[in-house]
C-alpha cells in the first residue's frame, strides 16, 4: 500500500465516509494521522493502519474508534474554518479601516461627477435641443434613448451599491464585524416562514 487513498473505500464501508473521503483528498495524510491515533496505530503509515483494521476482530470496537477518529476529523475541520473566517474579517476590517486616499475618495468622486457635472450636463443639453427647436438634436435623442437610460440606469446602480456598501462599512467600523446583508436577511425572513 502506498498512499492514504487506497483506504478511503475501506474506511468509508466502515462507517466514516467524512474521514474516507478526506484521506483521498489533499489532506490525506492529515486524515490519517488521525485515523491512526484513533485505531492506536504507532506509526501512522497506511499500511499499519490497513492492518489494524484488517485484523481486529470486534466490529464494534472498530466502529467505536472510527467514529471517534471521523469526530477529530470535523473538529479539525471546523477549526480550519473558524481561523479562515477569522482571518478573512481581520483582513475586511483592515482593508476598511485603511487611510488609502484611492479607496476613500474614488467614490465620492464618482458621485459628485454624475450628480453634479454629468447629469446637469445632460438634462441642458437635451433642454436647450428641446427649447430650439433643434430638429436633428431632438431626434439624436430620440434614437439614443434606450442606449443613455441604460447607460444612467448602469452609473447610478453602481451609485446604489457605492451608497449602501459604505454604509455597511461605517457600522462595520463601528461594531467590530460586517452587517448582515439585505440578501442574506431576506433569504433569512423567507426561510422561518417555511
């Protein structure tokens, strides 16, 4: 025997398909490692552990012991999970928390630019064609319509999430932790209603 995979079938039949799976996987060696200290295996080699289960006799010791290794394994892999998370918020909180001129003021700008220069600049243009008469102009407008309503619906979307996302970063600042989304409360509301 050769490597951790050749056990997954094995200890997956005996009852410990979470632990079976992973020693095929990339950590293996990890899930055998504590496959072999739950069998009581020394060395942790497959092929020591491969015998341990071959050779004991009672099923129920077996199984008792499997069933303490595929706990270890999802404590283990709860743990992973609690550290990623925990490191993915030290990194948002950082990330907000930073005096980047860039991520501080590029949205701002955006805001200002369409609410005060663009859409101004727009609405005069398309008053003043509307004021003169101006035949070609009005026109121009006219076939152009549904290319700038959706070029305005795309600017003050991106607008909407500037002004919600910020806010959810100003009580991310100040409570410690992201807020919960509108999604995620709403996917929350519907599912306690079922």
């Amino acid at each position: 025997m050769k490597d951790w995979s050749e056990l997954t079938q094995k200890v997956i039949g005996l009852g410990a398909p979470m632990l079976g799976g992973a020693l095929g996987g990339p950590f293996g060696a990890a899930a055998g490692k504590i496959l072999a200290d739950a069998v009581g295996v020394p060395g942790a080699t497959p092929e020591a552990v491969d015998a341990t289960l071959t050779a004991r006799g009672d099923a129920a010791a077996v199984s008792e012991n499997l069933a303490r290794a595929e706990s270890e394994w999802l404590a283990a892999l709860a743990e992973v999970g609690k550290a990623q998370v925990a490191q993915v918020g030290e990194t948002q909180r950082a990330e907000i928390a930073s005096g980047d001129r860039l991520q501080r003021w590029w949205r701002p700008v955006y805001a200002l630019e369409l609410s005060l220069i663009e859409c101004p600049a727009f609405a005069a243009t398309l008053l003043h064609a509307l004021w003169r008469g101006h035949e070609t102009g009005i026109n121009g407008f006219a076939s152009l319509s549904a290319l700038l309503m959706t070029y305005f619906c795309a600017r003050f979307g991106v607008l909407g999430v500037y002004v919600s996302g910020r806010t959810r970063e100003k009580q991310a600042a100040a409570i410690g932790e992201l807020p919960p989304s509108l999604l995620s409360e709403l996917v929350k509301t519907l599912v306690k209603k079922k």
